[in-house]
C-alpha cells in the first residue's frame, strides 16, 4: 500500500526504525524533500547522506507538479501554514492514500491524515 510521509515524519525516531523494517512504499513529496534537507543540511549531513537515508527506508522522493498544485490550492489553509506546505497532503489525495504526519491536527478535516504513533500502533 501507497503511502504519504511529510518531512515531520521523519524526525521521529522510532517512525524510522518502523520504516527499516517495513517493506511498505513511502512516499515524500518533492517540496517535503526540500524542507528536510534543508534541515539535515544544517546539521552537517549531505545530500548524498539524505539519500542514502530515505533509500534505506524505501521512501521514494515524487513530483510536485500542476495536478498536485490545483489540488492544493483547493485545501483550506490555516493561518499557521504557507501554500507549499500543502504540497503532501496535494500528493496524498492524488495518489489516493492518507498522510502520515506529525501535523495531524493541522491537517485534520483535510484528508485522512495519522500520526507517526497512531500509524505505528495500527501497523504493529
């Protein structure tokens, strides 16, 4: 099964080593890849690292194109978010999944959108 990832995923810990394990598909969204890096950039790891990274946890980097940004624009937007950050939940509803995200009541009343937690406990 096709699933969504936002870059807020990715700092929980154990939600990476779930993904070690899992044999699932991942998805992050081009502009959820962009912020990530920048802030593993910061901390002195390299692209090529990143990569690596996501490789390791079968997460596959996709697209933010015109489909995904007519979808995104349709989405309510709460005060605290800028329209790019739009861009998973766009490539959730396009790819007809949900998002996992530490976001999720930002997102909630969006699209079907869990926690790393909640995911984890239901993916046992």
């Amino acid at each position: 099964m096709k699933r969504v990832i936002d870059e807020s995923a990715l700092l929980d810990k154990d939600f990476c080593q779930h993904l070690l394990q899992s044999e699932e598909e991942y998805y992050l969204s081009v502009l959820s890849y962009l912020e990530y890096l920048s802030w593993q950039l910061d901390k002195g790891n390299t692209p090529t690292m990143v990569d690596a990274f996501l490789a390791e946890m079968n997460i596959e980097v996709v697209p933010f194109g015109q489909k995904e940004a007519k979808i995104a624009i349709k989405l309510p937007l709460s005060s605290q978010k800028s329209p790019k950050d739009l861009a998973a939940p766009a490539t959730a509803i396009l790819l007809g999944t949900m998002l996992i995200s530490n976001l999720e009541k930002e997102y909630s009343g969006t699209i079907p959108v869990k926690s790393t937690r909640q995911f984890m406990e239901n993916n046992k």
